[in-house]
C-alpha cells in the first residue's frame, strides 16, 4: 500500500461499515509506504506477518488499533503516530530502524521489546510496557514509565518532566 500526496489533503483508510484491513506477505514483510503528505488509517489493522511502515517524507496517523503477532517496522525519514493509548495491541516487537516513531499516549500494552537503531528516535509519555533498548533516542513529552534498558550509546531525553526506568 502506497500513499502519496501533493495537494495537501491527504487520504484516509477508513472502517466503513465493517471490517478489518490485514497486512500480511506471507514469510515476507508486508509495507506501508508514505512518499509525501499526511495520511490515516483508522480501519481496525491486524499485522499477521511483519510489516514495515515506510514513511519518506510524509507522515501517517494510525487513529486505530494494531493487533496480531507480526513485527512493526518504522523506516523512512518520517514519523508515524501511533495518537491513541490502545493504538499498539499487537504481540510482535517493534523496529524503528529510521525516522520517529511519535506515541503521545505510550504503549501500555506488553508484547515483543522497542528497538531504537542508531538515528531512530520514540517519543512518548504516559507508560511503555515493553523493553526499550538499542542505540537510538527515546524523547519523553511528559511523564514516562518505560522498561528503558539503557546502553552506552543510548539517548534518554527527558523533555518536560520525570523519566522513570524499571
């Protein structure tokens, strides 16, 4: 799936009346790919096989919930969002291997740890309920509880208010 905009609107993958939108490539990784402009899914997403979110140059909201045991990848130099507390229910780990990866409201939910490559930087507040690990930056907006697992060429920014490790 592509989206690609240069009018500025944007598009929007939406539920309608029913249904669930599935990306899955087998063995393979599924991929996303944003080349320019802003975009939303908020059709509920299952991530059956891994499935990498290409953002190059633009940015796509996910206002919906991610479910299923595939790997999320975040590539590409723009940022995908992930806006709602819920938003991040799959079991499989998360990459970001470029690019942000913006989630205001954290990643209550447990499941595969949070790779932050070096370059590749989370921003969150509120609480991750995953591993966070690598050599990429992880920015907090506002209180965070996170299991952070810092290594030599980690960076923490605490960006308004208290980080807290577990």
């Amino acid at each position: 799936m592509t989206f690609s905009d240069t009018t500025g609107s944007g598009y929007t993958v939406a539920q309608g009346s029913g249904g669930t939108l599935f990306l899955d490539n087998g063995a393979g990784t599924a991929t996303v790919s944003v080349l320019s402009g802003t975009h939303t899914i908020s059709s509920p997403v299952t991530l059956n096989s891994a499935t990498d979110i290409a953002s190059n140059g633009g940015t796509l909201l996910l206002n919906t919930t991610l479910t299923g045991s595939g790997a999320l990848i975040v590539s590409g130099s723009g940022m995908l969002t992930l806006p709602g507390a819920d938003t991040l229910s799959s079991s499989g780990g998360v990459t970001v291997s470029q690019g942000t990866l913006a989630a205001p409201l954290g990643i209550p939910h447990a499941g595969g740890g949070v790779t932050l490559a070096s370059g590749a930087t989370l921003v969150a507040a509120g609480q991750i309920n995953r591993a966070v690990s690598g050599q990429g930056t992880l920015t907090a907006t506002g209180d965070l509880l996170s299991a952070v697992r810092v290594n030599s060429a980690s960076s923490i920014r605490a960006a308004r208010r208290a980080l807290a490790g577990r």
